[in-house]
C-alpha cells in the first residue's frame, strides 16, 4: 500500500471510539465505502464550544421564555449560525452526554466537560445523551428541537422519551437518542466462574474460525456477534478474572492464530481494567484485540504456516498484516472505528521503531500500547512455527527488559502486577523442591503467588494441596518455571 492511503487509514480513524451496530452477513462489496468518520480539527473542536454555550442559552430561553418572545428567536438564530459553520465544512456535528463527560463525535471535550456540566445533567435527565445535528437541519427542526430539549422529564418520559418525541415532531436532519449503558452482571459464583469462562472462550474461538471462513471468502462479518462475544469476556474479566486468566494457557499449535487472537483479547481487557472499567473504553478495546491478527487472514498460509526461516519478501508481506488488517476494519460496517487505529498500530512499537512507519510520527493509541503488551506476551509462550514456547517467568522478564523501548513501561509495569512473575497456569519448581502449579498471583508480591502443589520433592505426584506463598509459614518460594510437556503434566487436569 503506499504511504499516502496509510496515512488516510490514519487520519479516516483517529479519535474515533466507537460505532452501530451492523447488519448480518453480507457480501463484500469494494465498489461501496462505509460512510467516513469525521475527525474533527482543532479549530472545529474550539468553535465546539461556543456552539455548546449557545445551545445551553437556547434551552434555557425556551424554558423561561414563550416561543414568540425576542430572547427565544436570537437563542435560535444564533445556534443556527454556529452549527452552520460546521454544516458550510461538509460534516455533521454529533454530540454526547454521558457520564460528566462531553463528546465531539468520538473526541473527548475535556475542559467543556467541566464547563457544561450543568447542560450535561440536563440532558442526560430527560435522556438526550446522543444528539445529532445533520446537514439540512432547518431553524424550523432547531425550534421543535430546542422544545423538547426544555421539556420536563417526567413530561419526556411520559411522552414515550425523546426519540419519540423527536420523531412525532418531524425531526429528520436532528437525531435523539439515549446513550446504551452498560450494567454489570450479578456477582459469578465461584463454583460456576470456571463453566462460564470456558463458554466465553469457546464462543470466541468459534467466532474466530468463522472470521477467517468469510474474511477468505472475500465477506464482512456480523458485527453484533463480535461486539456480543467481547461483552461476554468483559464480564469474565472484571467479575471472573482468574478463571479467565488461567485459560490463557490455553494453546494450539495448529489454531494458533484463532487462540492468539483470544488470549490477546482477554489479557488486554484484564490490563485495561487496571485503568478503568469503562464499558465503552473496554468494548473498543476488547474488539480491537481480537481482531488485531485480522489482516493475516488474508496472508498466504504456507507463509503462516512456513516451518523455517521466512525469505525477505515472504517476511514483508507478514510485515503488511496490519495495513491489511487496517483495511478491512475500517470498511467493515458497523464495527468500532478505533478498531482501524488499533490494528494498524500494533506493531509500531513504543518508540515508534516498528511497523508499518508512520509519517508525521505520532504516539500511539494507547490501546495499541495494551495490545501490544498482550499480543508480545502470548506469542512468546506460544509454540509457533519457527521457535518454541518461551517458559512464563522468560516471558513476563522479557517485557521487563522491552519496557521504553517496544513496550510503554506503566503498561508493563500494570501486567506484571496483574499477571505477577509467575502467570496463572505456570508450573513451577518450589524452593522445598516441590511442583505446583499456579493459581493466581499475589498483587502485592509478584514473585509470591498462590500454588497448588502437585508433586512431592523428587516427582511424586501427590493430592493436591493450595498454598499461599505470602504466608512466611509456608517458607517457600519460586525456583523457576518448569515445562509441563517435559514433566507430562496436563495442566487443565489440575485447574
């Protein structure tokens, strides 16, 4: 691809965070392009807030004011001018309400957040969290908009919500909506948090292996399926979090694509949840790692599945898979536009020595900086074709050794709190000689974690018995991590 068409992927999905919901399979058309996704300027994003400011005068106006009132008419002429700025520049102008938090299409408005925030409450009251002003929006629309917009909320909830009253007043070039909000599932059981992390990474390999059937088959994918199967690891995640962990151990030299591409996911949205458990933020996130390998479906696979050393021409077209995989994100309907931003960026390294080469150079997405944290530590303890699976302990110091240079070093420092030295499903040599295996880590001492002793000192194998390595009693600590295939041990068997 040249270098121009990567930078407008670039500049297409930068800022953006988010999307509808598609449609059901359809064929691949390249003589259609998904609608663009406005990033806007520094000078439309200032011109935001006067825009804002006159948006607050016009409800309140309409409240205190009748309609024919002078104070109403000037609060609407000069809304319509604002907004005609942006229309007369060829872009719609959506705007969100959410959480404190304001909105221009995908860009946070940080400082109109504080601002505006009594213009925020009020709409989220009456349930306008998602307002957009298309071109053609008429004075008359911005009159009937500004009415609804003043209501009372018991007298919107008794009209049926503002989408209704939107389109029982006509409103065709100014769109209403609620913002869908993400409510966390009942607390897992421990007994059942093993059975439905299990039915979440089936469901997502199975997802997998279908992208790949219809990205070959020259198809785009269903959208709500995808965003399904990552709601569902979110809730693993944030409420299961190490019986979901433990099945990143999970590997498979034949489907490895398919089971990167999981794992990847779900130790992304684990590091993500360290920073926030932002639904939005983590549904991006976790869509994203999914489908960061996306573009090696397109790649040869005697390439992929090449046993020696690649040539330097078959190594440039693995070097493409991010662009490739860029491509078809960005021309997938419906699906989430930062996706594009984050599987173009993955491999750009964190002193932006990777690739694909940007230019201007610009930081990268910092959930491109997850995933690649992600996608570095499971590759590495992954058997591949070309080189073995690194132990655990190797891995987890590796990153260590990559941090501020491929890696961003808060990140790493971040996963190896999460994953501790000794990740979830090591088997590890103990310092009394003993075998374990570990459970879970100890986030306040990464290289002491909880182990369940499977073998005496000399290999026995023994009933298991869990030990926390905190516990000074104990007076054990980790050696290094062991291979199980070597010690025949299936670790599963034990979990």
């Amino acid at each position: 691809m040249a270098e121009d068409h990567l930078n407008d992927i670039i500049r297409e999905a930068a800022g953006a965070a988010g999307g509808d919901v598609g449609s059901n399979l359809i064929e691949a058309d390249s003589t259609k392009t998904p609608p663009p996704v406005t990033v806007f300027s520094a000078k439309q994003t200032k011109r935001a807030r006067a825009m804002l400011a006159r948006l607050y005068a016009l409800r309140r106006a309409q409240r205190f004011y009748p309609q024919e009132h002078p104070a109403v008419e000037q609060a609407i002429d000069e809304f319509a001018a604002v907004l005609a700025q942006f229309h007369d520049e060829g872009v719609d102008v959506p705007i969100t309400f959410y959480d404190d938090e304001l909105l221009l299409g995908e860009q946070l408005l940080a400082e109109d957040s504080v601002l505006f925030d009594q213009l925020i409450r009020d709409m989220t009251a009456i349930g306008a969290g998602n307002v957009v002003f298309a071109r053609g929006a008429t004075r008359s629309e911005i009159q009937r908009f500004a009415k609804i917009i003043s209501a009372d909320p018991d007298v919107v909830a008794h009209q049926g919500g503002v989408s209704a009253m939107a389109i029982e007043a006509g409103l065709t070039r100014i769109v209403v909506s609620g913002v869908a909000v993400y409510r966390e599932p009942a607390e897992i059981k421990d007994e059942d948090g093993k059975k439905l992390a299990r039915e979440a990474y089936s469901n997502a390999l199975e997802l997998m292996r279908e992208l790949e059937r219809l990205i070959r088959a020259n198809q785009v994918i269903n959208v709500p399926r995808v965003k399904g199967t990552v709601r569902s690891l979110i809730e693993n995640v944030l409420n299961n979090r190490y019986a979901t962990l433990e099945l990143v151990g999970l590997k498979s030299f034949d489907e490895y694509t398919f089971y990167h591409s999981v794992n990847v996911a779900i130790l992304s949205l684990a590091l993500g949840s360290m920073i926030t458990h932002d639904f939005r933020f983590l549904s991006t996130l976790g869509v994203s790692a999914l489908l960061h390998d996306v573009g090696k479906m397109t790649v040869d696979l005697k390439i992929l599945n090449k046993p020696g050393p690649l040539t330097s021409e078959e190594w440039a077209q693995i070097r493409q898979h991010p662009i490739f995989g860029a491509e078809n994100t960005a021309l997938t309907p419906g699906l989430d536009k930062a996706a594009t931003v984050i599987v173009l960026e993955h491999h750009m390294r964190y002193d932006l020595t990777g690739y694909p080469q940007r230019v201007p150079l610009r930081k990268q997405h910092l959930g491109s900086r997850i995933v690649a944290v992600a996608d570095a530590y499971d590759a590495m303890t992954s058997r591949r074709t070309y080189s073995a699976a690194r132990p655990q302990d190797d891995a987890i110091v590796t990153l260590i050794k990559n941090a501020d240079s491929a890696l961003d070093p808060t990140l790493v420092r971040l996963f190896v709190n999460l994953m501790g030295l000794y990740p979830p499903r090591s088997v590890v040599l103990l310092s009394s000689g003993e075998t374990g295996i570990v459970i879970s880590p100890n986030p306040h001492e990464v290289s002491l974690p909880r182990v369940r002793i499977i073998a005496a000192v000399g290999g026995e194998m023994i009933t298991p018995v869990d030990v926390d390595l905190t516990d000074d009693a104990e007076g054990r600590t980790v050696e290094r991590c062991l291979d199980p295939a070597g010690l025949n041990v299936e670790v599963s068997d034990f979990l």
